[in-house]
C-alpha cells in the first residue's frame, strides 16, 4: 500500500540498534505479559518472552514499568495553536512544528496525521500554509521531527481555486489521508452563520463585513467543488489513499459518503447515522475532547452514547492530544471497557481504520516498534517515562 511505503521511506531516516527491554510488563493483543522481555530489531519488534538471549542488544531495565503501544492519531489539528497562537500572529513554521512534535510526544503520540485543513479562510487554514506544511514535512521535517508525521487534507468543499494542484498532490502521493468537509453554513441557517463567523474571527483578522462578503460569494461555487470533490475522491481511490467523510448528519449525506466508498467517517451526528456509515463498511472516528467534555460541543452524540450503542470504531485527538492519551483511562474508570480494550480504539484500530493494521498500533513481533513506557497507577500523561519510535527512545522523562 501507498501508505505503508512512504513509512518505510522516512524510517530509512531513524538509526535502528538492538534493544532489549526488560522486565517490563507488556500490554500485547492477547492481554497482559507480566515481567518479560521484549526485544527489537532493525526497529521491529523481535519476540516478547519471559527468557531471551540479549547478547549483543542494548539492555534497557524496565522492572516496575508498562509498556503500551503507542497512539495513532488520524486527526490532530492542535499544531494550529503552535503556528499562530492569536488572531494575525504568526510564529516561524520549524519553531511551531517542533514545540508540536514535543507536545504530540509528550502525549504518547507515534504515528500522527497532521489535519491540516485546506480551506477558502485567508491566512492560517489557507492553500498556502497547506502548502507551507506539507513542504515542511516533506522536507527538512523529516530530519527536525521525531513522531511519525503523515499528511492528512481536509479539503473543504467550496474552495475551489488551485483544483489541479491539490489533484497533483494527490497523484504524486504527497497526502496520505484525505478528508471532505464543508463547514460553510447554507444562507438561511442563520444559528450556524452566527457560529461560524465567530469561529472565523478567532482565525482570521477580517470586518464582519469582510467575512460576510466572503461567506455569500462561496454559496455560488457549491456545484463546481462537488464536481472536483468526485474528481479528488476518484483519484485517492486509484492512488490507495484513505478518504473520509466529516459531519455526516443527515441519510443523504450518509448515502453519499457510501457512493463515495468512504473508508472513515468522522463525527457523524448520532447513533443512528453512525450505524448507517458502519453498515456500509466506514470506521466510526470521534474525538476525544467530547469523552472528557461528556459530550460533543455541537451537541451532537457524545463518545459515551456511540460507545454504548456498539458504533464507535476509534479516538482522535482533534484539536487537544493529551485528550487522546487519557481516554482510554477514563472508559476504564467508569467501568465502560476493560483498560486494556479501550487502548485499542488509541492504537490497533485507527491504525487498522487506515489501513495500517499490519504495521501500527500492537506490540507482536514483526510490528514497528513504537511504545510507551510509563508508571503504572497514573491516568495522565505525566506516567509517561519514555517514547520509542522504531526502537529508538526519542522522548524520556524523569
């Protein structure tokens, strides 16, 4: 798959030794291996066993610690607040992306799809920071960075100027998720025209006048972008890169996003509808803010309620990563999932949602080595003692 090549591409960039850790109890598919030994090779794990031979491997002693896979986040867009923190304000792209990566580390993040949204907003959600971003990543990122960087566009749909370039993105594998979204609320709905200038306004330095101007004059390009939606949708097909839906909150939008062969839907507004997107074979992603929050700040289904109602697949950080990281502790908590279920919608499933089932998000042999080690009985990320990405500790704390 196109996705699994490009990680073996920026692995080529980590120096892989042997380790070993040991003594470490391991969460693995099967559930818990008390005090054993895991070892790791060209940065893949090897074996996990109570006996292992270690010579000629770095010994790491871990007596007293876990390990846990580490977190595949499929949309994370909180890197927004590193590169401009207010309104008109805009701080170096490396400087922001870096203090970034030590936040998505910081929270046990591996394996992270940078959303970075490719919108018809003026400055940051503009074609050109998407641009600036994806350059970055694909460039002197892959040195700077030590998470797992992959790109993930949300296209929204009535952004329609520079079509081609996106589609030679696309077609030059330089995305490696894609997402459809429209957020430009329709003229009569005047709640969701109220909301979304004021979102606007905490992004972009325009007048009311300004923004209303330009909210009026994208309703005429709705039928020529969902022309070049069909257009991006087909093409992500033919280059095996995962589409998703966003928002999906009514059947119609539903059954389009099943015509689309949608492989994630995002946020879809209640169990109903979310039934309907997984029925057609869509994996359910939701956002772990709205589990800590006990809801969704649209008023929409809450994680708990997709929980109970057996449609949820999957957590993203979405715009708050620690979120991501303490989710599975809180399901755990109030006795909604066995802890060790619960990390799996961090891990194993987002990770096989994208198509990366084989590679990401367990620790078994043959797996990339990506993990935590972390102090038992402590439900926030301050549990954390160390961050491995391909056998290679990148972040430790004391």
């Amino acid at each position: 798959m196109a996705l699994q090549q490009d990680l073996r591409e920026y692995s080529k960039l980590k120096k892989n030794t042997k380790v070993a850790i040991e003594g470490v109890d391991v969460l693995t598919p099967k559930g818990w291996e008390k005090d054993t030994n895991v070892l790791i090779e060209d940065g893949r794990f090897l074996s996990i066993k109570k006996t292992a031979n270690k010579d000629g491997y770095q010994r790491i002693k871990a007596k007293g610690l876990q390990m846990f896979p580490g977190i595949v986040d499929l949309h994370g867009d909180a890197f927004e607040r590193m590169i401009c923190p207010r309104p008109g304000v805009n701080i170096p792209l490396a400087m922001a992306m870096i203090e970034n990566d030590r936040n998505l580390l910081a929270a046990g993040i591996t394996t992270y799809f940078c959303a970075i949204t490719d919108s018809y907003e003026p400055g940051l959600r503009s074609r050109e920071t998407a641009r600036d971003l994806i350059n970055f990543i694909w460039g002197e990122g892959q040195h700077l960075l030590s998470c797992n960087h992959l790109i993930h566009i949300r296209h929204e749909l009535t952004n329609i100027r520079g079509h081609e370039e996106l589609c030679g993105w696309l077609q030059k594998r330089r995305i490696h998720f894609l997402s459809i979204n429209d957020h430009l609320p329709p003229l009569e709905d005047r709640y969701k025209w109220r909301r979304h200038i004021s979102n606007l306004r905490r992004r972009v330095i325009l007048s009311n006048q300004q923004i209303i101007d330009m909210l009026t004059q994208l309703q005429e390009y709705r039928q020529e972008g969902s022309l070049q939606v069909e257009q991006l949708v087909e093409l992500a097909h033919i280059y095996n890169i995962p589409v998703a839906s966003h928002d999906d909150d009514s059947e119609e939008k539903v059954a389009l996003s099943h015509r689309r062969r949608m492989a994630i839907a995002e946020f879809p507004a209640n169990v109903d509808l979310a039934a309907q997107e997984r029925k057609y074979g869509a994996s359910v992603l939701m956002g772990a803010p709205n589990l800590l929050q006990g809801g969704s700040h649209m008023g929409w289904m809450s994680v708990e309620e997709a929980l109970k109602n057996d449609v949820l697949d999957c957590l993203c950080s979405d715009y708050h990563y620690p979120s991501l990281f303490y989710a599975p502790f809180k399901l755990h908590s109030e006795g909604l999932m066995p802890l060790e279920k619960a990390w799996e919608l961090v891990s194993s499933r987002p990770a096989a949602a994208i198509g990366l089932g084989n590679k990401k998000g367990k620790i078994a042999p043959g797996f990339d080595a990506d993990f935590l080690l972390m102090r038992p009985e402590n439900a926030l990320p301050s549990s954390i003692t160390s961050v491995y990405i391909k056998g290679k500790e990148v972040a430790k704390y004391s």
